[in-house]
C-alpha cells in the first residue's frame, strides 16, 4: 500500500504536518493518554491494595499497626508474636 504524502495523516492540531503517519504525528506531540501505561499507576494501586488488604487482615486479628504500610504491619505482627 503507497504512503499518502507528508502531512496527510496529520491531526488537526499538527503544527508542523510533516508525518507519515496519524501515529507518528500523536507520538510527536508526546501526548499521556493512559496514566496506567505512562506512570506505573496501575502497579503502585495494585501493591497499595496489598497493603490495605494484609493491614485489614492485621486488624481482624486483633492487631493494632501503627500504619497500613507493608513494614508497619509486619512490625505489629513481628510484636505480637514476640510478646
């Protein structure tokens, strides 16, 4: 299949309308469209819900963290074990 000629498939927006492709022309602009692909978002929710799931876990348990943070959980758990 012939490639149209630069700019073609340009967005509207293009200042510069030299690409050769639609794809081309949104990477230039370096646009962000998905946060979860961009900036890890989706990994730090997921280790987030980790930790409020082992810290509601600690406190069914009758524990009582000083924080819901992975360390500060196990903290309270290393306690009530040793004591």
């Amino acid at each position: 299949m012939p490639r149209k000629r630069k700019g073609a498939n340009c967005s509207s927006s293009c200042l510069t309308k030299n690409h050769s492709t639609y794809g081309e022309c949104i990477r230039a602009k370096g646009l962000q469209l998905s946060p979860a692909v961009n900036d890890n978002y989706g990994t730090r929710q997921k280790q987030w819900d980790r930790d409020l799931d082992h810290y509601e876990k600690a406190v069914n348990d009758g524990l009582s963290p000083t924080g819901t943070q992975r360390w500060q959980v196990d903290q309270a758990i290393k306690e009530a074990d040793s004591g």
